[in-house]
C-alpha cells in the first residue's frame, strides 16, 4: 500500500550532462538542498541515468508537459514537443520501428494526448486564424505562428493540409503594422502565454523567424517584404540590454545573414554568464525566461561555436525537471528544438561508457553500461531517503555521453502556506428550492503582485 503523506509535494532535480572524450575519466557531483523542517519519512530520492541528450525526454512524452490542454499554447506545445522528439530520433538515425509507433501514437490521439492535431483545430477560424480557447473571440497572433511553426515540422512525416497553412500565413500578413511590428492583443498574450514573446519586438522577431525558415524552400514576394519589414523593425526597436529580446533578434539576423549580426553577437556574448562549463543569460534570477533566452542562442550558435554550444547545452540540460521537461509550455518546447539542432555536434557520442554512482552520506554504490544499444533506455535506481549527494564516475574506451539527474521529492504541510484567494457570499431569497445566492471570488495580492492571471 502507498500511503501518500498530507501536504504539497515538492521536488527538487540537480542534472547535468556529461560529454567525454576517447580515454576521458570524468567525474561530476549533484546535490539536493531539502529543508531541515521536513520529515524524513516524506522523502525519497533516485538517481537517473541515460545515454541520450533527449532520452528522458523521450521516455516520459505523456509527461512532459502535465498542464491543461484546453488552452491552444498548452495542447500545442504538446504537439510541439512530440513532433521535436521525433525530429531529433530521425536526424540522429536512431528512429526505430518502435519509438516511430509511440510517437504517432501520441500525435494522432491513440494516447493521453487525445490527438493535439484534432483538438487544436477546434481553435481555428473561418480566416484561418487561432484563439486560444473555443470561447474567445479573439484570434492570436502569436499561437497563429506558432501553428504555422509546428504544422510545417510535422509535415516531414505526416500528412497535413497545405491550405491550413497557407491561409494562417495569408491572415498573419493582415496582422502586420506599418513599422513591421505585429498587432497582438497583449491582454490576452499576458494571461495565457508564459513565455517571452510579450512585446512586439520579441514577437516580431518570431515571425521573421519562421518567414525565413519558410523563404528558403522557395521564394515568395509577399514574404519576403513582410520578413524585411520586420527584420528593420526588430533593429530600430531591439533592447541591447534586454538578453531575451537580444538572443531571439540574433536568431532572426542570423538566418537572414544580415551584416549587422556580427555585433549583436558579440554584445549577446559579452553579456552571458559562465559558472564552470555552463554558459547562460540571466534574464530575471530563477525565471524560465533564462532557459528560453539559452534555447534561443543555442539554435544559431550551434551553427558556429563548438565550445560555446557546449557551454550553453549543458546549462539547458541542467534546469530538466524530473520529467525531462522544463518550467513552462515555451522553454519546453523550445530547449527541446535547440537540443535537437545541437544534435548536429554530438552525433559521434554514442557508446562506450561505464559509469559509477556513490550515493552520500551512505548507500550501495551502482555501476552501469552505456552502448549503443541502451542509449535510449532511462535508468533509474532509488537511493535511501536520507542521501543528498551523489558522485557519478564516468570511463571508458569511447566518446559518450550521459544525462544524470539526482531527484529528491517530499512534502510540504498546508499549513506553510498562506491563501491565495477568497471567498464570499451571501444569500439573496431566503427560500427552500431553489436557494439562490451571489458568490465573489477575490484574488489576494502579495508584494510584487501585478494581476492575477484570472
């Protein structure tokens, strides 16, 4: 019997990855700071291991994003994810007939995800737009991209109406503004989308992004003046200090190969931060804006700077949860497009490990064997409740490389935590059937509040 204890379950996940070389002996330690105040029956912890930059990810696709999936950015971002994965298993050649299955199973709604594809076209409009719920009257810019981003990836494998895509790049040019930005209603990109794209610039330089992608499999002249007009304005407006906005403008000059991208690199650089073998941009300290502002980088300078993506790659790998996946529908998506663009440079890293896990203050000590032929497979061992360090040894004859994450979860009694809102009401008949009422739910604010998302 499992006798979940009262209280919030809280977890904490330390990863990294690891990149040897021939004859390398690489040896890394992770740790978990879980509060004194906690009862040690509460916790457990485990360490995982597996011989695939996007295996966890790969092993836990019904997980990865365990949000709603009623708004249009939350079940396309599931979408998303799993055509990413399937992306990444075909360009490292390691899409077998087995992992083909599972994922189309998820795709086309022979799983939890009940079919993304189906549920997301309940949000399209006659224009050919997308809201984010059924509801709304509104369509959004942004998730219209987003579609037209996800739509044209899917389409390597299966099939997808053109015209869906047609018609949503057709409406997302009547929503260009004469300065080359892009009308969004940012009330509602504020309530529902968690990412970085709530400015025009940052939105704008999206867009770019994916005209240019589009722009070179064949020409067109409409795209082509909207995707100049945006890259003019993304260069008038972008924030040199903001690292957001700066990683996603380098991204967008990038693939354009405009000539002004060389210095809007060098500042992007000269603003990152390195702790060890990890390079990243601080955007706001703890926020998931760090990890999309990496993923962001990530996807161009894979294209130019070996050490650099290395750096930046493994600080991505380093904020996984538990479930392979990061804090919010965007970096998600996102961090797992960049790691399957770094793919590129890791390609010879296949094989050839043996690794060691010491679990501290005290517990048995594992050995596994990392080939080719277990890349994929997510090992995980439970270690004593009382572990929170684990050294991990890495050797062997080959290049490899290997994802560890030690997890501690625990629980968090209710009464650490404050309301957040509240509730009153009053009756209006004083009468037996029916008792009619009026009910106020009332947002409580705490320093630093702004709006309640509701």
């Amino acid at each position: 019997m499992n006798v979940i204890p009262d209280g919030i379950e809280r977890t904490i996940t330390d990863t990294t990855l690891v990149m040897k070389s021939h004859l390398d002996t690489i040896d890394v330690e992770l740790s978990c700071a879980v509060p004194a105040s906690i009862a040690l029956e509460t916790v457990t912890t485990q360490i995982s291991l597996v011989g695939d930059i996007q295996g966890d990810s790969l092993t836990n696709l019904g997980n990865l994003l365990a949000q709603p999936s009623e708004c249009g950015e939350q079940n396309l971002a599931r979408f998303a994810t799993t055509i990413f994965i399937y992306d990444y298993m075909r360009l490292t050649g390691q899409l077998s007939d087995e992992i083909h299955r599972k994922i189309m199973d998820y795709i086309e709604g022979r799983s939890d995800l009940q079919g993304g594809m189906q549920k997301h076209m309940t949000l399209r409009m006659p224009d050919g737009s997308y809201r984010f719920f059924k509801k709304k009257v509104n369509p959004s810019t942004f998730l219209t991209a987003f579609t037209i981003k996800v739509f044209r990836k899917a389409q390597t494998f299966m099939q997808i109406d053109q015209n869906l895509i047609d018609t949503a790049f057709a409406w997302l040019l009547t929503r260009q503004e004469a300065d080359g930005g892009f009308y969004e209603n940012l009330d509602d990109l504020y309530n529902t989308h968690h990412g970085g794209l709530k400015d025009k610039t940052a939105l704008a330089a999206y867009i770019a992004i994916i005209f240019s992608q589009v722009l070179k499999e064949a020409r067109n002249p409409q795209y082509e003046t909207a995707l100049n007009n945006a890259i003019n304005y993304i260069i008038r407006t972008a924030d040199d200090e903001n690292a957001y906005q700066l990683a996603i403008t380098c991204y967008a000059l990038f693939l354009t190969d405009h000539p002004i991208f060389q210095s809007k690199y060098d500042k992007l650089i000269s603003m990152a931060r390195q702790t060890g073998d990890l390079m990243y941009w601080e955007v706001t300290a703890g926020s998931v804006l760090n990890v999309e502002t990496a993923a962001n980088a990530l996807l161009f300078i894979s294209k130019i700077n070996y050490v650099q993506s290395v750096k930046i790659a493994k600080y991505i790998v380093s904020k996984k949860n538990a479930n392979g996946s990061w804090g919010t529908t965007t970096d998600t998506v996102t961090a797992i497009e960049s790691l399957t663009a770094f793919s590129d440079l890791t390609r010879g890293y296949n094989g050839g490990l043996d690794v060691m896990v010491w679990p501290k203050p005290n517990g048995n000590v594992f050995t596994l064997e990392i080939d080719a032929n277990n890349l994929l497979k997510l090992h995980t061992f439970a270690l004593e409740p009382q572990v929170r360090r684990v050294t991990v040894m890495v050797e062997g004859p080959a290049a490899g490389q290997v994802t560890v994450s030690f997890t501690c979860r625990y629980f968090e009694k209710f009464e650490q935590f404050a309301p957040r809102f509240k509730v009153d009401f009053g009756i209006l008949e004083n009468c037996r059937t029916p008792l009619k009422m009026q009910v106020c739910v009332s947002f409580i604010e705490k320093p630093g509040d702004t709006r309640s998302n509701m």
